[in-house]
C-alpha cells in the first residue's frame, strides 16, 4: 500500500508533528486525501433522490460536463451536516444494468462517512437504490493542483469518451474543484497505489500541503471546520464555493436557507486567519511561516476570538489550523472592513483580536489572531 493513503483519523493527523512546520506548500503537486471516504449510491432511483436532500442540482447532463460537483447536505433545520464533493460513477451504472447516470462516488469527511451513509438510509423510504461505505483501498481520492492553472484541465474529467476514462478505465471518476480560483482537481481511481502515469511530471506531497494550501485561499471542508448541524451553509461559505442552488425545487433545510438569502444578512463568514505572537507586529498579508514557533494545532476548536482590552460579544470562533494559519468564523464587519448591513460594531483599523484557551493539564495560552478576505470572495468583491 502507498504509504500516503493509508487511512488515519483527521484528529490524530492533526495532533501528530507536521511536516508544514518546515515547508511550504509547492507550486505543483499531488496528493491522497485520507481526510476523506468514498461512498457508492445506486440505483433506478439515486439521482431522483439526491437531488431531493442536497444543495446543488444534480441531474445526468450537468454530471457529464463536469464530472462531478460540490454540495452539501443540510438537517431540516437549515445547517450543515456534511460537506460532500458528488461525481457520477459510470463504471457503476453499466454494472447497474445501464441505467444511464443512477450511479454516484460521494467524497465526504471521513469521520462521517457511517453517518452520513446512516442519513442516506434513514431518509430514502420506498426509493430503489443501494448506498455503501467504500472500503479503504477500494478507491482512493486524490487531489492535484498546479499554480497558474485553474485545475488539472489536460484532461476533460467525466463523460464516456473522456481521456481520464479511457486512460485509467471508467472506475476513474473526479472533476475540477471550484470551491476557489486554483484549487485543482479531485480524482478518484480505484486501488491504493499511486495510478501510473496519472500525474505526469508533478511531485508527490502530503495531505497537510494540501491543508495549508486551503487555508491560505480560505477554503473550509470536513466537519471541524464546517460544524456539523451548527452553521448555515452561508456562513460556511458554501454559497461562495457554488455548492448552493437557490433555484432549485424543495430539499431538505431549503425553507430556512432560501428565507436567509432573501431576507436575512449573513453576520459571520469562516475566514482564513493567521495567529501571531503578542511582541509581533500586526501582518499585512497572509502567508505561511512555518517554523516561527506558532503551532495553530494546538488551538482548540470552537475556542472564541475576543477584542483585546474589550467585553462584549465574541467577534468569532477558531476552527482549525496548521502553524501559523487556520480558518475562524468570524464577525465581517468587526474583524474586517467589509459593511454589513445594521451590525453597530464597525471594525477600525488597528483593532487586535486574541485567541485564549486552556489545554488540558496544561497552562492558559494566548496569541493574537487576524482575520483576511479573500480576494476571491464576493463580499470582498462587494465592499470595493
């Protein structure tokens, strides 16, 4: 087996040394996501389905253009369960007996994987389809992206006549990640080992350059960083990130989430941050430092951001992170300039905001924290 796919806990991932304390993510690369499981739904009835409890519109026809699309799945009661890349799996349907795109791959936070598969079963009724947990080594997903490229476009990922299918078979499935300008691509073949030939002339890295890649363009996916059953998808971003139709028909948490778009103003945003030390000066842009001593990490999740030398409400929340960079929820217009509609609580330049938190055993910490929008965010696009 390849020793970058075998399966490990995310929260031991991130609880283990990291190899991004000493380098920085590189310009072109690929890598196994063990972050993630793969599940297999099928059947006369799967798409009709899917369509009735995710975000997105799924139907054959936009499957075949591009492979496969970012979603989500939402509670009834509007908020996040589980954030999931779907792509239609043609190696199933022709197995299936050839119903024509009632096959899909699901990629979603691997500690959810049995739970979310749970969901699927709890709410598919008298609809005829089968949905399983992949086995690891089953198939395997993985991710590559190249700087000054939108994604991994050689090929046309998806489609009968595809290069990918007829390179790595019709068990290769994927498509371009849009979540963010440069993200790359999303593939996932069958087996552990690295797909020869699959990459080309891109070096092979670890998951966690592909963590602080996400981190610096402000791209959030598992569920420590989109809390599940706690966030509305707009303040997860997945509006941003083209996992939300509002178009579509009914689905599963749609009522709450179309009034929010229509009527509500969406306060707080998980924003990538960058944590510094209390003798350093404020930074100007983000970036990676790594081995400057912060070790983001170790910063438990859900810990409130606060304005230093102020009381009142708490202007976000940490999520996660790797050395000096992470994600938080934050509070636009206190921890940014971005205006938000009747929020009292304008953010000024200068303002300094604090992470503290008590590890178990272990004495308080505190460090500073800065909140950056993206470039690429509308609300960024909005305020200038």
């Amino acid at each position: 087996m390849h020793p970058s796919n075998t399966y490990i806990c995310p929260k031991c991932l991130s609880a283990r040394p990291l190899s991004t304390q000493t380098a920085s993510p590189p310009p072109a690369a690929y890598t196994a996501l063990p972050s993630r499981r793969l599940l297999s739904i099928h059947g006369p009835d799967a798409a009709k389905f899917l369509q009735g409890v995710i975000t997105s519109t799924i139907t054959p026809t936009t499957a075949q253009s591009t492979g496969g699309f970012y979603t989500a799945f939402l509670s009834s009661r509007g908020r996040v369960l589980n954030d999931v890349f779907i792509y239609r799996d043609y190696a199933q349907s022709s197995q299936a007996g050839g119903v024509d795109g009632q096959a899909w791959v699901i990629d979603v936070d691997a500690e959810e994987a049995e739970r979310l598969a749970k969901h699927i079963t709890k709410f598919r009724l008298m609809a005829k389809f089968e949905v399983r947990v992949l086995n690891v080594g089953e198939r395997t997903l993985w991710t590559t992206w190249k700087d000054g490229e939108g994604g991994w476009t050689k090929h046309k990922i998806g489609g009968e006549e595809s290069a990918v299918t007829e390179q790595f078979g019709k068990n290769a499935v994927g498509c371009v990640d849009m979540r963010a300008p440069g993200m790359g691509t999303r593939l996932v073949v069958s087996g552990d080992e690295v797909p020869e030939g699959l990459f080309g002339e891109l070096g092979e890295t670890t998951p966690e350059m592909y963590r602080v890649r996400r981190y610096l363009k402000g791209v959030p996916e598992g569920q420590d960083e989109l809390l599940r059953d706690e966030a509305l998808p707009q303040e997860s971003n997945v509006d941003y990130m083209g996992g939300l139709d509002y178009k579509k028909g009914c689905y599963v948490g749609q009522e709450l989430t179309i009034r929010t778009h229509h009527t509500g103003v969406i306060r707080k945003r998980v924003l990538p941050v960058m944590v510094y030390g209390h003798d350093e000066p404020e930074p100007k842009v983000l970036e990676y430092l790594p081995g400057n001593g912060i070790q983001a990490e170790q910063i438990l999740t859900g810990t409130s951001i606060g304005r230093s030398e102020r009381r009142g409400r708490t202007a976000g929340k940490w999520l996660n992170g790797v050395g000096n960079i992470g994600l938080g929820l934050c509070r636009l217009e206190t921890m940014t300039d971005v205006k938000v509609q009747g929020d009292p609580e304008g953010y000024k330049e200068g303002d300094v905001f604090l992470l503290e938190w008590q590890p178990k055993d272990r004495d308080a910490k505190a460090v500073k924290v800065k909140a950056f929008v993206p470039p690429w965010h509308p609300s960024r696009l909005a305020s200038h």
